[in-house]
C-alpha cells in the first residue's frame, strides 16, 4: 500500500508544479486553488507512504517522478524543447528511480 500512496503524492507533484505554472505568480484564482488541494495531497501521501518505506527511497521517488513528470508535462503540454540533453538527464532520473526501487527493502 505504501507504493500506492508514494505514486499517488509524485502523481499530486505533477499536478501541483503544472497547476503552479498556470496560475501565472499566483494571480489566476483556480489553478492556485488546484496548486494548494494538489500540493496537501501529495504532502499527506507521501507522509503515509513514509510510514512504511525508508525516508530516502520514499523522498527520492517522490521526488522524481515528480520532476521526470513536470518534464514531460512541459514538452506535451506546454510545448517546451525536447533537446538530445534534455531527454538523457529525464532517462538518468528515471534509471535511478528505477534502482532505488529495485534497492528497497520497504
């Protein structure tokens, strides 16, 4: 259950950090509303999912899919480059939430 509550609060991450883009320096109303209810979600999931895992395996995830997200959200969504570089720091991220999985104990 715990990886089920870790996705979900990097799923929130995603949502809050593109919710935070839309909101324009927090002067439109509902994505700065959805920022807030996303960013207390995925804060009170990842404190469940910390119950179970390991604090660095549970903030590394987290925090990953979080950014591989944001990433990719950037390049379909918003339209931003998707440059050689770009793309082999994403797979490094992604390589290394894969270990870290893959090292759990939790």
């Amino acid at each position: 259950m715990a990886w089920i509550y870790l996705v979900a609060a990097g799923i929130l991450e995603i949502v809050w950090s593109y919710a935070m883009k839309q909101s324009d320096g927090f002067t439109r109303a509902v994505p700065t509303t959805v920022m807030a209810a996303a960013m207390i979600g995925s804060f009170a999931l990842l404190s469940l999912a910390m119950r179970m895992l390991p604090l660095g395996t549970a903030y590394t995830i987290w925090t990953g899919i979080g950014a591989v997200g944001a990433f990719v959200v950037g390049i379909v969504i918003l339209g931003e480059a998707a440059t050689p570089a770009r793309l082999l720091a994403a797979a490094l991220i992604l390589s290394g939430l894969v270990l870290m999985k893959l090292s759990s104990t939790g």
